[in-house]
C-alpha cells in the first residue's frame, strides 16, 4: 500500500471506531516512517501505534513518528524460539529477558502506552504481553527464568506502578 491508501485505510478505520491502530513499523523503511507519521498526525480517535524491534534506534523512531498522534503507542517485540535467540540475536535466554526489559524502559520515555510481544518462530505465531495481557513464558525458558518474564509486562505498568495482568493459555502447536 502507498501512504496515501494507509492514511484512507486509517481514516476508514476510525470511522468504524477501531480502538488502535497499528500504522506500521517505523524502521522499516522511509516510506513505512512516513506513512506512520501522517496518520499519527491526521487520524483522531484510536490509538495509533508503531511497531518497533526491542532496539534503541527502533524505538526512537517509532516514538519521532508517533509524536503529532492525539494518542501513541509503541508496541516493541523480540524473538524468543531457541533458533532465533541462538542464530539471529545470538543472545542467551537471560541476555533477552534483559534486553526485552530494557526496550519496555526505553519506550516508556516516549510514552505510557506500551505493548511487548515475544515472536515464538516455532509456532510461528506471536505470544502477545502487554501491561493489560500476556501469555506465559514460552516452555523453553527455565523455571528460574520464567519468574524474570513477567518483569517485562510489569515494566509496561502505567506511572501508577500497577498492571492488570491476564494470563492466557497457550495454544498447542500446530
């Protein structure tokens, strides 16, 4: 889609009283940054959201993009399969956990409205945390971690310091 399609799509949708919409992933590209941009200045009424990898730089530019938005949200994510924590990242369980806290603590500098997710690549599906929802750690991570998880959704907590956390089920792999 052009930008010019997302801004009508965005605009279309908040007429039909979408609560958020997520415009797109700010680092991606020139174009996605732009198409971001505008609709974070244009479209009123849902939150608008930017997608940006558990980096620094991505967070940045997602926070740059959203800053004309009536109400902005950074939604950051990292991969947790063994595969991509081994060969991708090439970071160990606990170096993620730390790096997914990190990026929840940064993107709350540019805003209260955070949302975190983990890409499971074995299931091929996202396992969604956010300060209103999570799903359990993936069956992976030991149990002396697992407690460190939760970390990172508490991170996205509101100033207040609290969270309303609804633990889903896992769906089996298929």
């Amino acid at each position: 889609m052009t930008t010019e399609e997302k801004l009508q799509m965005a605009f279309q949708l908040a007429r039909l009283g979408v609560d958020v919409i997520e415009a797109g992933f700010a680092a991606a590209s020139k174009g996605d940054f732009e198409a971001v941009k505008l609709i974070a200045e244009e479209v009123k009424g849902p939150v608008i959201c930017s997608l940006a990898r558990a980096l620094e730089g991505d967070i940045e530019l997602a926070a740059q993009a959203l800053e004309g938005a009536e109400r902005k949200r950074i939604h950051t994510f990292i991969a947790t399969s063994e595969i991509h924590m081994k060969y991708k990242l090439r970071l160990s369980p606990e170096e993620v956990l730390e790096r997914a806290e990190r990026a929840v603590a940064f993107a709350r500098r540019f805003t209260d409205d955070v949302e975190f997710s983990c890409w499971v690549a074995a299931s091929a599906r996202w396992a969604r945390a956010a300060a209103v929802r999570a799903r359990p750690p993936p069956l992976h991570l030991k149990k002396a971690l697992a407690s460190k998880w939760y970390v990172c959704v508490a991170a996205a907590a509101p100033s207040g310091g609290h969270a309303h956390l609804l633990l889903t089920s896992r769906r089996p792999l298929t």
